[in-house]
C-alpha cells in the first residue's frame, strides 16, 4: 500500500512538478488539487501522511488550511510543509507558527523535497 | 534548434494563460485611470506575476523568472499600499507585459536574443527602483481592532494589509460566520461571496478550525463594509450567515492627527466608543458558540446580529450605531491619499498630454533611453498565441460527451436490427424492420448532425480575445504618434473559430496602426480642419448571417482617391485608359494590389496601402474579403468579411463539362436558370440583368480552361461576399452536402480560383471553389478587358 502526499497547489505546472518529484519516490501517491477549498473536501476522504500547500491561493490561503489541519483532532498529527517563494518570509514564519513542518523555497532542487518525504514518512 | 519539449509547451500554455488573465487585469486598471483601484483586482495581478515568477523558476527560465521577480516586487509593495498606483507605473507594467510576451515568444521559439534580454532586465531594474512611498502612519490601526490573535495568525501579509486598509478609513468590520454541507460548501460559499462582494470587501475566507461534526464545516469570512445593518442583513437574507461585528477602539489622540496629516480630511468620528470595554469584545477570542449566539439574539435588538460585546455595549451600539455607519463614507471620500493624483488618460480614451507626448514612465536617472530604444529596435511581436489550444467550457464537453452517450445507443439498436437480419437472412425482410431500420438511420443522422456543431461550437471563441490584445497595442502606437485617440470597440463576444481568430490579429495589426500612425491627423490639423482635437478609431465585430463582419474605421483625413490614381499610374499598376473608366470605389480598391505601397507612398498618401496587399492576401487565405471605404475629411473605414468557421462547411456540388466542383454555400446568394440569349455583352465583357441589376457573369469552363458543351440553358449560381456579386454559370446542378475542404498541396496550392479539395463520401475528390479568389477574377477579368 503507497502512502498518500495531498499536494494544494493553485499553479499547474507547479503542481506537476511537484507531483511528479513526489511520485518519483516509491510507496508514495500523490492527490493533487488546485484549491484550499478542494483541498478541505479531500480531507475526511482520504487519509493523508502528509500534506504540501501553497500559501498564495485564491480561495482559502495556505495559512488557514494549515490552521485547520492543525486545530483539527483527525488531521493534526499529519505533517505539513508550505511551498513558498523567495520575499515571502512573513507568511511562511507564519505557517511554521501554525504548526507547518518545513517550508521548501521556490525554486527547489527535487532532491530536497525528496530527502524531507524520505525523513517525514520513515521511508527507506 | 531542436523542437520545444512536452515541458516547454506546457510552461509556454499556462504563462500564456497567466500573462492573458494579467493583460485583461491590466486594462481593466487602465480603462478607471484616476478611479481608487480595486484591490481584489491588483492582488490578483499581483497573484498572476507571482504564479509566473514560480513557473519560471521551475522550468528555469531564468530571464522570465528575473522579470517576473521585479514585476512581483512591484506589485507587492502596491497590493500592501507601500506604493501608489500612478500612471507611471501603470505605464510601466504595461510596458512588462510587452516584455513578457516577447521573451515568452523567444522562448516558444528555441530562441534567446541578447537584445531582448537587455530590454527585460532593464525593465525588471525600473520596476525595483519605481514608487514614491505612502505616508507612513504613526500607529498602526490594526491595533484598534478587536480581533483574536489566533485569527490575526492565519492572516497572510496582504489580508493584513487589507484589514488594515478598511479600519484605517474607519469601515465597519464583521465577521459572517456560515456553516455549510461539507459537500457542497465551495457552492454555498460562492454565493455568499457574490452577495457579499457589491456590498463591501471579503478580506479573509477561514475554514473555522472546530470540527463541524462528520458532514459540515463553518467558514468565518472577515468583512468590511460601509452598508448598515438592515442592508447587511436584507442583502444576506436566505443564507445561513450569521453576522457579528467586530470592535474598533478609538484612534489614539495622536494618531488621530496623523490621520489628519495624511489624509488631510476631517479626523475619522468614531461610533463604536464603549465596545471596546465590554468584557467579551476583549475575551472573546474564539467565535462564539451557538449557545452563546442565541444568548445575544435574545439580548439584542437585531435578530441576526451576534454581538461580541455584552448585551449592555450592544445597546449603546445601538445608539452610536448609526453614525458608526454613516461617518465612514465622508471619510472615504477624503481618502484620496491611495488615489493617483494625475487624473491620467486612460487606454480606451486615451489622452495625450498637453506636451505632445504622454508622461515618462520612468523616474530621473534610470536608463529609460536605453531601453527605450532597446524595445523600438526590436520589432513589433505578433499577437498570434504561442499556443494552439482552446479552453472549451466544460458544459460544452459534457453536452458532447452525452452525444456520443446517445450515439452508442443508436449503435446498439443499429447492432440488434443487424443481428436479426443475419438471423432471419434466409427469409425476406419484413416491411417493419424497413422501417425500423430507417428510423434508427434519422435518428443517427440528427445525433451526428448535433455532435458535429457542438464540436464546431467548441472551436469557437470570441473575436474579443484578439481586440484585447490589440486595444494594448493602441496605447502604446498612439503615443509613439503622438496623437489624441479614442479607442472603441464593439462587438468582442461575437465567436469565430479559434484558427480565424488567430490568424485575425496580424492584418488587424496593420489596419490599425495604418489608421493611427497615418489615417487619424495630428490635433493642430483636426483643429484647424474644424475636428475634434482627438480622433475616434474603433474596432467592431458583427455576425451576419454565416459571416462576421468586422470593421476597423477612423474619422481621420480619408484616402485622396485622386492620388491613388496618380500612384498607380506611376507604377505601373493601370494604364490611363483603365484609369478613365474607373470609379471612385475600383480607385480606392487600387490600394490593394502589390507593389502599390512603398516606403515614398506612405507619405504620399497618408500612409493607406502599406502592406494592405499582405493584408488582403491573409484574409483571403481564410476565405474573406477586404472592402474599403472612404470619404476625403471624414475619414476611413475598411471592412473584413469573414465566414464563421473553416472546419466544415455546407457547399453545393455542381458539374462543369463533366467535372465536378464544391462551391461554399455560405456565399451562394441564389441559383438562376438562364437561356444562352439573356447572356448579354456590355463592354466586351458578359453580363446579366436580373430584376433591373447588372450582373457580372463568368462560365467556369471558361475560367478553368475546359471544353465547352452546348447546352440549351445554364444554371447560373450567383455568389456574393460583402457588396461584390458575381453569377458562375454550370451545366448541372448536383445538391448539398457537408464537406471538410483540405488543402492542395504542392503545386496546385497557388491555383486561383480553387480553396481546396474535398471528398464527397464516393472517395472521388472534388475541388472546392474559392469564392472570394473568384469574385476577384471577376473583377480582374473586368480590367484586363476595359
């Protein structure tokens, strides 16, 4: 059975890639969406071991999905991580307030996110 | 080069999405130059730099990811008001998008030039050093706002700003609190938004962070508004929103003079003194719980309002309320501080300014001259897309999608009639099975007929996608010309198919430029003509019929028909004979033919005719015409008849000397059966009368060298594109059918008369005729002839 990677992502070609690097690691599946909104739709469906949002979107922003997440007793050992981009320090010090687990800078070598899914889910 | 990869295309297809959403945005902030800009609208600018800076960066493309970079930088400090948005830096930005496009192109293409990458950083340099700095205050308001830490928390720089934004100008604060079905909630959701949006600013959506049992979720949506209460709630009515306003303290005596200062506006009257002190406005960091709701109403004076201050404030509220809501619009008023101060031009009427040329978009000492001649030096990019895709709405699909749903159940009764004629194979067929079997043919019939327009549909887009791009282009030409324009369009929402559409904005290109740079006169001249100083050029679409008309026009100095003459005569073009006969309008059609632009000529002739021959050859390709209009001191119009789509067409098969030949239907008129003696001869060339009126009239065996058969009468089909008609006389007439027109390859393509060939279904192909190629002959035959 893979493990199951949400990836919240409102940027097409970003969510590819960040896909495609999530997928590349074996026993991991990634469900990808473009909206917080989707993103609290898929939540009590599926069970996630780890989450990747953006925090610029245009629905709910990352921080409040992180809010959620974490205030949520069904999801709130699930570990997330904020995508972000350079100059956005105060949002992304405000999402690893929140609770987020580590934040990758756009844009990121796949080896760097690969390393965190490795560590995170105790995959070999 | 090698060809761009899957991934390449791929980054290329979402940045042109993006820089479109932003081009759109942008023009809609140049159209209210001088009007307080919609934040909603900036930040989503902001949003889609943002998104483009992140592509890039991920696909590593390094000199869009720089641009964007700066851009976003910009935008930034603009969306959190540490900038003002003048007209030099809307200038500036528009100027970004020209760059964005064409390093898009560059890259599209394999290509990176040295040029283009100077201009782009150069450009991403100003927009760093660009912005003069908002007065800073001396406190900061969102001090005063009685809101939850927690919630404070989740907010991103931007929603900061933003609530920051509305209690500085002293905008009643709510928090709408709305539980929803967790499956449907994004619905519920989008409907409180639209109610909500006209009547203020939806700051920050948050998903309430306790649990809303296995089915539901509560969102609080922090809101600013100046309506009062009653207007709230009657604008909410039918939702399940609850309302409960948020607490503003007093301005702090000091920082009430600074927002003098700053606003240089009567001080912001405060209507919610007291709230401040009740217990729960202070303590009440969680929203409040359903208990404590109800416990409100009963105290409350308003059913649906969900005080966070004790009942005791809340009255006082109440007196105090109607100020609360009423001063906060004097004060916007004043608020002129985030409005441009130059009351600038806009795209769509744009003004020039009294110097001839409009405001540099540049601040003192940045290489403006560098990059300005940078960006002429490099000519002008196409307005083709980079891609060829088409966002179909997904309505659409699924209608087709049901289609095929239907046809496989055509198929399967189709299946179960053939299944029993196998079986009963021995013995005749039955009458009723005839007949069931026709039935389930019509019914195919009619689901294909459908399938095929709603697929036809979906290759449609609007002519409005290319007048968008264009209506761009105009304010930078116009001030280049330094003219005074206004720019209108009309008719955007009319569809043609993707392909015409795109094929459109280069010869639209080239009419408009040729009506600024030299159809529309300087203001001095108009004035002196007894014009308004500031000429009208617009853009319109029409659909009429299976065609769409399209009509570029200014009301500049016209075409001098007289001087088109003398030009053609120079070269060549006509013989002074030709030109005896000649009227006013074959004078001005003279413009389109090749050679007759040259450098000299555009002087000569106020620039009309310069590449207008490319331009009519483009629209022949896509089976359209071009016509001119023109009155000398009132200006130009030419109009561009295009049909509606390429993809199939209805065409009627007629016989020739025993050949076969598909002429479009859309430009059939009428069919007439003549006898050999109406054909009459006027001026050695052949002609009809039909109902008082001349028709030209050309035998295609003649045109296309066939033997001639005698016959005792002619079918004479008479086609018609915009005014031009002509009668094409056939032997037989053979019925209509649906055809897909490919195109000759090879040799034959440059075959006039001929838009290419078809096959009717007996894989015997046939030649599609070329109406508008015809029509031309028609009139060429009339020339050589005269």
């Amino acid at each position: 059975m893979r493990v199951k990677v949400l990836i919240v992502e409102d940027s097409k070609a970003s969510r590819e890639y960040i896909a495609s690097t999530v997928e590349a690691v074996e026993g991991i599946e990634a469900v990808v969406t473009s909206s917080g909104f989707e993103a609290l739709k898929l939540l009590p469906r599926h069970r996630f071991e780890l989450i990747i949002t953006d925090i610029n979107m245009p629905d709910i922003n990352g921080l409040e999905l992180i809010n959620f997440v974490k205030k949520n007793p069904n999801y709130r050992d699930v570990p997330l991580f904020i995508i972000t981009t350079e100059g956005r320090e105060q949002d992304r010090d405000r999402g690893m307030a929140l609770g987020a687990a580590e934040y990758l800078v756009k844009p990121f070598q796949p080896g760097s996110l690969e390393g965190l899914l490795r560590r995170y889910l105790k995959l070999p | 080069m090698s060809p761009p990869s899957k991934a390449l295309a791929e980054f290329v297809a979402e940045a042109t999405e993006i820089l479109e959403a932003l081009g759109k945005d942008l023009l809609v902030l140049d159209e209210r130059r001088g009007q307080e800009a919609d934040p909603d609208r900036v930040n989503g600018i902001f949003r889609a730099a943002h998104s483009l800076k992140g592509l890039a960066g991920l696909f590593g493309q390094e000199r869009i990811s720089r641009l964007a970079h700066g851009t976003e930088d910009l935008l930034d400090r603009l969306r959190l008001g540490k900038l003002h948005l003048n007209d030099a830096v809307l200038d500036t930005l528009i100027e970004a998008l020209d760059a964005f496009q064409a390093l898009l192109a560059e890259t599209a293409r394999g290509t990176e030039t040295d040029g283009l990458t100077r201009r782009a950083d150069g450009m991403a340099e100003r927009l760093g050093r660009l912005g003069e700095v908002s007065v800073a205050l001396d406190e900061d308001p969102l001090e005063r706002l009685e809101l939850d830490a927690q919630v404070r928390s989740v907010f991103t720089e931007y929603e900061e700003h933003r609530l920051r934004e509305n209690v500085r100008k002293g905008v009643s604060m709510w928090r709408v609190r709305a539980a929803f079905d967790l499956s449907d909630f994004d619905m519920g959701l989008a409907d409180l938004n639209t109610r909500l949006k006209p009547l203020g600013e939806v700051i920050s959506t948050l998903p309430s962070a306790q649990p809303g049992g296995a089915h539901g979720i509560a969102f609080d949506l922090i809101f600013g508004t100046q309506v009062s209460l009653p207007e709230l709630e009657s604008g909410l009515k039918g939702t399940p929103a609850e309302l409960a306003r948020l607490a503003v303290r007093p301005a702090t005596i000091r920082s009430a003079e600074a927002l003098v200062r700053a606003t240089e506006s009567p001080a912001i009257v405060l209507g919610t003194l007291g709230v401040a002190s009740a217990p729960e406005a202070s303590t009440g960091t969680s929203p409040p719980s359903k208990r404590g709701v109800r416990a409100a109403v009963e105290g409350g004076t308003h059913q649906s309002l969900l005080p966070l201050a004790s009942e005791r404030s809340d009255t006082e509220q109440g007196e105090t309320g109607a100020s609360a809501h009423g001063v906060p619009g004097q004060e916007s008023e004043s608020d002129e501080e985030h409005v441009p101060s130059a009351k600038g031009p806009s795209l769509v009427t744009y003004l020039q300014g009294p110097g001839g040329r409009a405001p540099a978009a540049t601040p003192p000492g940045a290489p403006h001259a560098g990059a300005g001649a940078a960006s002429s030096a490099l000519a002008e990019p196409s307005l083709r897309s980079l891609t060829q895709t088409v966002r179909v709405d997904i309505g659409k699909l699924d209608g087709l999608i049901n289609m095929v749903g239907e046809l496989l159940l055509i198929k399967a009764s189709l299946q179960r009639l053939a299944e029993s004629a196998r079986q009963d194979g021995v013995v005749p067929l039955s009458k009723l099975f005839g007949q069931e079997l026709a039935r389930e043919t019509r019914g195919l019939e009619r689901k294909l007929e459908a399938l095929q327009e709603g697929l036809l549909e979906a290759r449609m887009v609007p002519v409005g996608q290319v007048f968008d791009k264009l209506a761009r282009l105009v304010r930078r030409i116009t001030r280049e010309a330094g003219k005074e324009i206004d720019f209108v369009i009309g008719g955007g929402e009319v569809e043609l198919d993707k392909l015409i559409v795109e094929e459109l904005s280069d010869p639209l290109m080239h009419l408009i430029r040729n009506a600024i740079d030299h159809g529309v006169e300087s203001p001095d001249m108009r004035l002196a003509a007894g014009k308004p100083r500031r000429a009208v050029v617009s853009l319109r679409a029409e659909q009429k019929g299976n065609h769409v008309v399209i009509q570029v026009s200014d009301d500049g100095a016209g075409i001098d028909e007289l001087r088109v003459r003398e030009v053609a005569l120079t070269r060549g073009l006509i013989t002074h004979a030709q030109a005896e006969e000649m009227g006013r309008r074959e004078l001005l059609n003279l413009i389109f033919l090749p050679g007759f632009s040259t450098a000299r000529s555009v002087s000569e002739l106020s620039g009309r005719g310069v590449g207008l021959d490319v331009v009519k050859n483009n629209l022949g390709n896509l089976s359209g015409i071009i016509d001119v209009w023109s009155e000398r001191g009132k200006g130009t119009a030419f109009h561009l008849t295009l049909p509606v789509t390429l993809a199939i067409i209805r065409a009627l098969v007629v016989g020739v000397s025993a050949r076969t030949y598909a002429v479009p239907l859309n430009s059939v008129l009428e069919i007439l059966s003549v006898q050999p003696r109406e054909i009459r001869t006027m001026e050695r060339r052949e002609v009809l009368d039909v109902r008082g009126q001349t028709l030209p009239f050309v035998r295609l065996s003649r045109l296309f060298g066939l033997p001639e058969r005698p016959v005792s009468r002619y079918f004479v089909v008479v086609v018609g594109l915009a005014q031009e008609r002509l009668g094409i006389a056939v032997d037989e007439l053979h019925g209509q059918q649906d055809i897909v027109t490919k195109p000759l390859g090879g040799r034959l393509q440059s075959v006039r008369g001929i838009s290419g060939a078809t096959d009717l279904g007996n894989r015997r192909p046939v030649l599609v005729l070329d109406v508008a190629a015809l029509l031309e002959e028609g009139l060429a035959l009339e020339r050589r002839r005269a």
